[in-house]
C-alpha cells in the first residue's frame, strides 16, 4: 500500500481522527475504518484500539502522541 505525504493526506483522509496524525505529521493511508501508519506486520509495528466515547479520546491520544 502506497503512502501519500502529510500534505496529500489532508486532501483525502477520513475527517475526525485523522488530525491527530496530521497535527504530528505523521504520513497514514485511510482504509476505512482504518487510518495506518507504516507496516501491519513486523518487529517495530504496532496496533493502537480504542475503546472510549469520543469525547474522551482527546484525553487519551494526545499523551500517547506526544511520547
């Protein structure tokens, strides 16, 4: 799967959780419900599933984001 630059992305991303990616400049693709970052597999991937209401998320991703 090919990956657009930050820039490209903020012209097709899905709207809503997707800043948080852009706002650190984090490239991604959007394979709904998906936004992926880098590779599905491997030694340095991991998977990040939230399961809070929306309000809540803000609290939760920035101090994961900003690590």
């Amino acid at each position: 799967m090919e990956q657009a630059s930050v820039n490209e992305k903020r012209s097709v991303a899905a709207p809503g959780y997707s800043i948080y990616l852009l706002e650190q400049g984090i490239t991604f693709s959007h394979t709904p419900p998906y936004l992926i970052s880098g590779a599905l597999t491997g030694p340095e991937s991991w998977l990040i599933h939230l399961s809070i209401v929306s309000q809540q998320f803000d609290s939760y991703i920035r101090p994961i984001l900003d690590s």
